[in-house]
C-alpha cells in the first residue's frame, strides 16, 4: 500500500471564537450524516452513535485551545494509488480508512510527547486534552 508522505506539523494556538463548529443555528449537527455515509464497501463511522452524544467542546473544555496539525501530500498520495490501482474509481482511491489510522497513530504519538514537553516546561497538571475534537463539534 502506498503512504501518504508527512509535509509537515503544526502547533496553532486557536482563540475559542475562531473555533467553528458543526452544528446550524438551531444546534444541529451538521456533520452527523456525513459520518453516516457509506464508504466504499462499509458502513458510515462506526463511532456516529457515540460521538453525536459528546458535549460541545467548549462545554468540555477550557481555553486555551492548541491545535496539532498535520499537513499531509494529499495529492501525491492519490497519484501514487492510481499508478499502484488503475482499476479503482476516484471514490474508492479516497477511501480514508486506507490511510487514516497509521496517520492518526502518529500524529497522536507526536501529540502525547508534545503534551509531556508542554507540562513539564510550565509544571501544569491536569491539562486536558483530546485526540479527536471532531466529536466535540469541531468542524475540521
């Protein structure tokens, strides 16, 4: 299988007023029937049911807010799973369980060491955290 190439890390300090989250005026969440969307050949998230029950993340969650991202050659990826699969559709190329979860492992190792690094230097215990803001209504 063909990996996504890492471009780079990111640590962004967020303000909670430029957080935007996934749900209308009417307090709906607008993501849920994305999760619900079949892939390929699976069903939607199988965490939907879970997820739609957490609070907001402001509702859990104190300022500040820091953000680890990871920038990944999206692009590359896709050619290089062409030139590997001719025979698969666009759709199927896309498919993120293909590569999200040895993405998401490293960048939650690159995280857990940066939470250390981040206590240990301004002595702050019970900094709180998570490895998926998406199920706190964060729109990523």
């Amino acid at each position: 299988m063909v990996d996504m190439k890492v471009l780079d890390i990111e640590i962004l300090p967020v303000e909670r007023k430029d957080i935007v989250l996934a749900i209308d005026r009417n307090g709906n969440w607008l993501h849920k029937n994305w999760c619900r969307l079949k892939y390929y050949d699976k069903e939607g998230c199988p965490n939907v049911n879970i997820c739609m029950n957490k609070p907001l993340i402001y509702d859990y969650y104190d300022d500040p807010f820091i953000f680890v991202c990871m920038k990944l050659d999206y692009k590359r990826y896709l050619s290089d799973m062409r030139k590997q699969f001719p025979d698969w559709s666009n759709r199927k190329l896309r498919i993120p369980y293909l590569w999200q979860k040895s993405k998401r492992k490293r960048l939650n190792e690159i995280t857990e060491k940066l939470i250390i690094e981040y206590e240990d230097n301004y002595k702050i215990f019970g900094l709180d955290y998570t490895f998926r803001p998406e199920i706190n209504g964060v729109l990523l």
